[in-house]
C-alpha cells in the first residue's frame, strides 16, 4: 500500500484545470456532467482514504473494539507515518461524515419548508407569489406529501415567481424565464449540485469544481431555454433584466417597454462593475451572469461528448480523467491490501 494510500486526498488538484476550462470550451450538459463524475468519483476516493487510515489510528487507540491483531505491527508498517497520519484521520473522518450529513439535513430541510410555504398557492406548475422583491427559482419535487398512495405522496416541482419580477419583464423575457427554470427541473440539476456540494464537503481540494458547476448548470438551463423559445436574444435580455432589477440599487428598475438593446447596455456595465467572478481560477473577470449574456448574444456551444486531446480543453479534461482513474486504482489498491492484512492479522 505504502504512500499510494495518500494519493487519492490530493489528485483532485489534478481536476482544477478542466473546472475552468469545461465551462468555457465545452456544452454545459457535457461540462456538468464530466466535472461532477470527477467531482463524486474523487470524494469517495479521498473518503476511502481516510477510512482505511483511520483503521489504522483507531487500532492503536487503548480500549477499542477492534480485534488485538488490527494494532500489529505488521497492520501499522502498512501505512506510513501511521502514528501521525492514522490518528490524525480520525478527526478528519469524522469531520467529513459531520459536514456530509449536516449538509444533506438542511438540503431535505429547505425543500421540505419550501413546499409547505406553497401548499396554499395556487398553479401546478407555476407558483406566482405577491412579493415586492423580484426573484425565482426552481423548486424540485419531494415524495413527502400527504396521501394513502405512494403516487399521490410525490409532490411535483414548481417554478417559483415573484410578481415584482414578472411586472419588469417582457412577454417574451417571461417565456424565456419560464423555460430556464422548467429546464432546472427537467434535467435534475439539483441532483448534480448536490452532490457535488458534497463533494466539496469531503475533499476541499474539490471546491473549484462545485463553483464550476453550478456556472455549468445555468448554462446549461440557459441553451435549454433557449431551445424552447427559439430566441437567445431574448434569453440573454430576460437574465439581464432580472440581474439588474435584482441589484440593489436607486431608481425605478427596466420595465416591460425598456428596449432591449438598452437593457443589454445597461447590463454591461453592471458587467464592467461586477469584479471577478466566483470560478475557480486566479485573476480578475466578469461574474458569471455577465459570461451567460455573452455566451447567449453568441452562437450555440457544440455539442460534443468528449474534447480532443490536441485542444487545451482535452488536455485538461484528459488530464482530470488521468487523476481520477489513478485515485480509483490507488483507493482500490490500498483497500484490498488492507483487507487482506487485517484478515491475516484477525484470529479465528
């Protein structure tokens, strides 16, 4: 097993590269789910890491459970470093094992208040909420309602809309709206963002990809809209708008009647002032709605379901690959040269 046990808690630094580039150079759907299989593949990588060096800490602990022959030598000559890093695993394991499900309790925890709040609105589909604060989102469905049939017990998503955000928009900017959230619900983004969220949680050296997904997941509910109303022009000025009338700032926000043009002016300099952006990756930038707009006001990205090597993308993607398959192997490895050494080492 030897020092290969460690790989895995590091090889995600591997996967930084292609956060960056995937959002930039490939279609969204492709981006999404390329860095969040590298994103769940590593975390349980790194996870088995710190179980397998925790056997090892845990073992040498006076008063524990485990059989005698876990603490022999032999079981400690395993792994390096083993007074160091099998005690010091311990804390990290139960730290990921605290931050996983604290965080799985209020994702359930938020989805569930959010449908109560709702239970009264009326619409199906499409829930219109008297609010003076312009906002909405997509709100994914839950098999926690009320019921005798297990059927009847799945509560169904909704789209959630203001009715401040509806007065500013346009009949075709509602439409586009309308369709970037269905497109939320319609491709179980939630579920990607979800775990990639925990992920993040598991190994912090995945943090840049959970920033890149949730980018990629807008992207990609952003060409699904604009699929659907057969416009990208009127994408783009509906997730303009909404980011201006969104923004905290005096004055009366863009009204249905703006003209396009001006909205899409106005949103560039609120790009101009926005700074750098949330993704991973050093250096200034625009945020990430201003990069939408543009990707929007240009052609539609290709769709293409692997990068060639020869392109800087490829390179990056084929090098995140690499590193996930070696983190693999190596969590593989060391788990079963474990197994076999605590066999040996367990008396009948």
């Amino acid at each position: 097993m030897g020092v290969f046990v460690f790989l895995p808690l590091i090889l995600p630094l591997t996967a930084w590269p292609v956060a960056r580039l995937a959002e930039q150079h490939l279609h969204p759907r492709t981006a999404t789910r390329l860095l969040t299989g590298v994103a769940v593949v590593m975390a349980v990588c790194s996870t088995v890491c710190l179980g397998l060096l925790m056997v090892v800490g845990t073992a040498q602990l006076p008063g524990n459970p485990l059989p005698d022959g876990w603490s022999d030598p032999e079981v400690r000559a395993a792994v390096p470093y083993d007074e160091v890093a099998g005690k010091a695993a311990i804390p990290a394991l139960l730290a990921v094992a605290s931050a996983c499900g604290r965080a799985l309790w209020r994702h359930g925890r938020t989805r569930r208040r959010a449908h109560r709040a709702l239970a009264g609105v009326r619409g199906r589909e499409v829930a219109v909420l008297p609010d003076e604060t312009p906002y909405a989102y997509a709100l994914p469905g839950t098999g926690t309602g009320t019921g005798a049939d297990t059927h009847r017990n799945r509560v169904r998503g909704r789209v959630v809309v203001t009715t401040a955000l509806l007065s500013r928009l346009g009949p075709a900017e509602r439409r586009a709206l309308f369709a970037h959230e269905r497109a939320h619900l319609e491709a179980g983004h939630h579920r990607f963002l979800l775990a990639v969220r925990l992920a993040a949680r598991a190994n912090p050296f995945l943090r840049p990809l959970r920033t890149a997904v949730s980018y990629t997941t807008e992207r990609w509910a952003d060409e699904d809209a604009a699929r659907a109303v057969g416009d990208r022009r009127a994408v783009a000025v509906a997730i303009g708008r909404a980011a201006l009338v969104s923004r905290d700032t005096p004055g009366p926000g863009p009204g249905p009647g703006l003209d396009p043009a001006a909205t899409l002016a106005g949103f560039a300099g609120f790009a101009a002032r926005s700074g750098p952006g949330p993704g991973p990756g050093p250096g200034p930038g625009p945020g990430p709605v201003p990069r939408r707009v543009a990707a929007l006001l240009g052609p539609a990205p290709a769709v293409r379901s692997w990068p060639s090597v020869f392109t800087g993308v490829g390179l990056a993607a084929w090098t995140a690959a690499v590193g996930t398959a070696v983190s693999a192997m190596s969590s593989a490895n060391s788990a079963v040269t474990m197994i076999l050494i605590l066999h040996a080492a367990t008396p009948l």
